[in-house]
C-alpha cells in the first residue's frame, strides 16, 4: 500500500493506494472510525462492492438492529477503532441512479432527507463508494449537511481515482453549466482501492486515462514519456502500472492543491482542456459523452490552440493526438457549431471580468494560464473543431450512444 | 457611523453601522466595488428600498441597457470605484417570497437560475437586502455558486443587523429541521443601516430584541442592565438607542466569530434558547412564531431548565421574564407536546453522539455549554412548557397568527 499525503495544514488527509483496502476492516476501521455512516453510492457500484464494504464497516457481525431510513439499509454492529473496543457502528445506504445527467441539486436533495431521516448528526460522515459523480455529490452533500460533515471518498473508477476524489472539490451540475453549485470540502481520506477497478468498463477506464495523460502534458514530461510506453499494460490493467498511474497523477494533484487549495493561481492548470471539455458536456446534455472523452477532446483543442498562438509545435499535437487515440479515446468533437461552444465556454466558472481565461500546453510537462490570446484566433479554433453552424462537421463517432 | 470588525485574518471584515448608508454611493463603491452585482430580496423589502439602492450602486446614472435575464431589472451605469474612475455596473434583482418556510433549497434554485441566467462569473456579487431569511438563502447561494463568490450584508430588519447577518452562517431549512443544509461564508461586509429600521413592523422589531436581550444574558450584565433601562426608548425606535444596542450586540458576537468561526466550541454559546426555539419553529412549520418570538420563549425555557438544575436562581427567570414581555415577546410556549419537542430537538445540529447539548445560563451574563443534565428533569421542562401530550397546555397568545 501507497500511502501520499494532501498537505493542508490541519486539513491534510492521506491518499491511500493499495489493492484489497475496501475490504479491510482494520484500514476501514482506522480512517472510518465514525459510529454513523452515510454509504452513498449507484445502481451499477452497489451490487458489486455495497455488500461488502458495508460487511468491513460493520467488522464482520451483524445485528438486527437495522437503520429506520426509507429506502435504506443498515444494521449494527461492531469494529473495532482506535483501541477504543468494539463498537455500535449504523450504516446506512443511498443508492443513486448512475449517470451525469443526475448530479443535480434534486438528486442531492435524496441524500440530505436520507441523512435526516435517519437522525444523522455533525459527528456523522459520508462515504462516497462511486466515481466522480457519486463523489461530487456526496461530497457536496457533506459539505452543506449541518454546514460540513466528515467524508470519506472511495473511488472505484480510474477518473475518480486520479481526478475527481483528491483535492475536495465537490459539485453539482445545473442545467446551464457543469459543477456550478458546489464547495470546498476536503475528504478525510481517499481509500484508492485498484481492486474495484477490475469491473470498471473499459470505455470508463479510457475515461480515466485521458486525466492521466493530462497530468503527463502540464507538469511532468517523463511521465508523458512513460504513459507512452506503459498503455498497452495499463489498457489491460495491469495492477503495477495503474498503481504507478495513479500514483504520480495523485503526486502531481496534491502537490498542486496543497499549494493551491482554492485555485486562486496554480491549481488552474488541472483545468487544462476543460473549457472545451466542459462545452462538450453541457451542449450535449451530459449524456453521450464521458467527462474524460470530453476531457480528451480538450486536451487536443488546447494543444492546437497552442500550436496557433505559436506556443507548442505540431509534433507535440500529433504526439498527444496518437496518445489519446491509443488509449481509446474521442480525438474529435461533436459538430455543435463554434457559437454553442463559445457560450457554454463563458458559463463555465474559468471566466473572469468576462473573458474566457484558457489553460494552454506551453511545451510538454508546461502549461500556463492564458487571457491575451486574439479573439479571432479562438474563433478559428473553434470553428476547426466544432464547425462554424452547428452540424457542419462530420459527426464524431463518440457524440452519441 | 461605526465601524467594527470581524477578525478572521484573511477573512476579516467590517461591520458598518450607522444612518443613510444604503444611499450612499461611496459607501457602495468601496464596499461593493464589484461589476456585477446581484440583488436578492423579497416582496416586502423591494418597494420599500431596492430602487434607491440600485440608483445609488450605479451612481445615479443609468443607461438603457438592461439586463437579460427573465423576471430581474437592472441597467448598466458608472459609479466610482476605489478610485479606477466610473465604471459600468450590472445590477440585476431577484426578488423573493416573503416568509421563512421558503427558506428552502427550491428558492436557492431560483437564484442560481438569475445568476447563470445572467452569466455572472466568479467575480460577481450578491448583495442580501432583507432580514435573515433573504440573507442566509443569499449568502449559501453565494457560498456554493461556483464554490464561493462574494457577497455582502444588508440587512433590513433588527434580528439580521443584531445576529444573522454578521458571522457567516448561511443556510437554508429542511422540512425536517431548520438551517440543515448550510455553509460558512463569511461576507465582505455587513451594511447595517439604521434607517431601514424605520419601517420595520413592530413584531419584528420585538422580535431581533430577543437576540439584543440574548448577548446580554450571557455574556454581559450590564449590557443587559442597559436593555432594561433603554426598553421604552428602544421600542420607539430612538436612533442612538438602537445604534448602542446594533452596537454591542455586533461586538459580542464579533468577538465571539473571531475566536471560534466555526463552532468547535465558544460559538455555540450564542445558541443559547435556539435548540428549544428551532423546535417551535419546526412544529409550526415555520408560521405563526418569528424565529425571534421562538428564541424568547427558548430563553425562557433555558433559564426554566438551569434553575432547576441548580444553575441560576428564581430571580433571574423572573428578570428575563419581565424583559422579554416589555419587549413585547411571548413568554409562553405552543402546546405541541414534550415529546414531539424533544423529536425536533434531537435533529438539530447541535447534537453529538445522540445526545442534545445545551446552552444554559450559569449566571446573568455567563452561559455553558451542558450535556450531562439528567434526563428526567429536562423532560419535566418539556411537560411544564409543551405539555405532556400536545394540546395539553393552554394555548400561548402568539402561536398562530
């Protein structure tokens, strides 16, 4: 087991990696040690992992004494914690509809009436057992629930894993915009068990890889380099190189928001190829495409902006294009017309005083935040990608299922 | 006008407190120098104060750009601002229903449908006019819109100049329970005019009297001996009686939010009559009692509660007591039942492990926190207050209205 560390003063949480973590009592008991616990988690994840983990909270035994929620499951038992003995521990389950399109305030109102169903206290915590959706809104549920409860974020995709369950951003989505409503909110702990990726579908595991790949463009040129030469092992997951995958994404994450928690500077870049990523989701109705394919597609619009303003050369698009195709990514966006883009590009929480500020690639393992690019040269782009009227390009094979 | 403030290092910030400060263009450019400003207020308080508002923070002039988005006003105008010359102003104003129970996350949603309507970014404002009903549903929008943009207070009634406006506790009720989905943000700044006290109903003034009657009860007897000499000059509104008395409830809880933002421990000394008072409210749903009219009665019940605990003697009841009737507040309770009032107790956020603390006074001007009070006698003052079994009590004046 991996253990890194968030470094946030007296919020500084471990980042733990390892195989088989989800179902050790002794690690659940030590960074769960909560009596009350909201398991909130989807219809794909529950019947996979729910059980179990809910059988390594409750350290093996059972009463019949079950939680008194709707909709909920639960029982006592005991775990030991912190040499305090064994302990009465309640586990209650909210089960979410999987899908982007329900990261919203009602979906999250479910969670808050579950938490006050059940009685659920300030001394209560949230574990978030799911992908970044779940987290996000579990998260942001945690933050907002008596004004910030304790959380706890179990990934179990590679998106999650490397991305969305570090750096305590949760979020809901509105229908005008991605992750508009939400808090800071740092977890307790991230149990990133490689484990509960082995039923992850490999489009989701793509997904995940294109954030990795990300991590490689804007801070660390030998990653980049060895993603190139591990993907074939990382596509059949091979446990060392996803552990190292999602270790070094995890390195480069928490050393960024432990500089910049609130991204009032440096953490921006994490954003690279988001905007556009952003533009995709939100004109498509978060269904069809995944955060990372969009995110993907992103990528490669930033690296071709770059290479338009002159800051990167083609090589280094074409390297990035054959990387994101390799990992069985989208390297083409849906034919939304360069206006639709631009909106849903000046929504997106990037924007300052009005003008869209962009993450760009400034060479490999480089980027910086840039506001003084020429309008027309953003035009051009968009136009490039997305079409100049809406449906004038060809349509990407990805932009619907 | 004086000026306090909040110390919270990088978040510190000035309470301002005097007359005409609303109408003030200079005050409004220093203090909300922001392009885009979101007005967020209520049926009642709009006609009264909002047009004079948005002519002062556009500087008199208007333009006839209006804003887009559907049911807002606004215009674009120059005010002068920290000394960057006239400046194009967006003011677009969300006008609320009038009442705590649409103190929900419904009426949240609308005004993050104004500002994404609108397309405010993260440098935009959102200024609550209004009591703290409009000020804590505005300040959680402005806490979770993007993960935080800023706002200011100005609040329109006693109760919100005295406490909910100033410490950063923003919310919005459930119907299971009052200010359970929430967040700490701090605003900018707290305007707290004095004039707009002017056409406050006399209820209501009654009503933020109870906080003022509060912070001298446990924290400061000759504040409270002050209240009992100025009761009849506070009641007609005497301006320098009621900036004295804005004043120094402003300075204790100032001081008390300095030390301890987030309630790990001081801060919840000015919950004192609050967790009785919220299940008033809860049982009423919301109607019929002001969150003011239900701490009066919590005060009471508390004071009830530590004398026969031992805490504080008979005379002390009585002294509050009277205070309270001459502020014109209620000092009898709904007959909702002890046991329904412990129900809503048990939901409320100052619960740990199962278990309701306590604020209850040890003196005039000391209170403690208490957990270990035995079970018995807190369900005798239950009984003598709700009632055995609902309706059991003669049925208080003020319960309906």
């Amino acid at each position: 087991m991996q253990t890194l560390t968030v470094e946030l003063g007296e919020r500084s949480y471990p980042i733990l990696i390892g195989s088989g973590l989800a179902r050790s009592p002794e690690v659940l008991a030590r960074h769960v040690p909560h009596r009350d616990v909201l398991l909130v988690t989807n219809t794909v994840v529950a019947p996979l992992y729910a059980d179990a983990l809910e059988q390594a909270l409750l350290g093996g035994a059972r009463s019949a004494d079950g939680a008194d929620g709707a909709g909920s499951t639960g029982g006592a038992g005991s775990a030991g914690g912190d040499g305090r003995g064994p302990m009465a521990r309640r586990v209650v389950r909210v089960v979410l509809p999987d899908g982007e399109q329900y990261k919203t305030l009602a979906t999250a109102q479910r969670v808050f009436d579950a938490l006050i169903a059940n009685r659920y206290g300030r001394d209560a915590l949230v574990l978030a057992l799911g992908g970044g959706v779940v987290g996000d809104l579990a998260g942001f549920v945690a933050a907002c629930y008596q004004r910030g409860i304790d959380f706890v974020q179990m990934p179990t995709t590679l998106m999650a894993h490397v991305d969305s369950a570090v750096g305590g951003k949760t979020a809901v989505n509105h229908p005008g915009g991605k992750n508009l409503i939400g808090a800071f909110h740092q977890p307790r702990a991230v149990i990133a068990d490689i484990e509960l990726l082995r039923t992850l579908p490999d489009r989701e595991l793509s997904a995940g890889l294109a954030e990795v790949i990300k991590y490689g463009l804007i801070r660390d040129a030998a990653f980049f380099s060895w993603i190139e030469q591990h993907m074939d092992a990382l596509l059949v997951r091979e446990p060392t190189a996803l552990a190292h995958a999602i270790g070094r994404s995890c390195e480069i994450k928490a050393a960024i928001v432990g500089r910049d928690e609130r991204e009032s500077g440096e953490r921006a870049l994490l954003n690279l190829g988001h905007t556009f990523g952003h533009a995709i989701e939100s004109a498509t109705g978060y269904v069809g495409w995944l955060h990372g394919e969009a995110v993907a597609v992103g990528l490669l619009i930033a690296a071709d902006l770059a290479r338009r303003l002159g800051r990167v050369d083609v090589a280094l698009v074409e390297r990035l294009r054959t990387l994101l195709a390799r990992a069985r990514l989208p390297v083409q966006a849906p034919p939304i017309g360069a206006a639709r883009a631009l909106e849903y590009m000046q929504i997106d929480k990037k924007v300052q005083s009005r003008r869209v500020r962009l993450v760009l690639p400034a060479g490999l393992g480089d980027a910086t935040v840039c506001a003084d690019y020429p309008d027309a040269v953003l035009a051009d782009t968009l136009a490039a990608w997305f079409g100049a009227v809406p449906g004038s390009t060809a349509p990407s094979a990805r932009t619907a299922s």
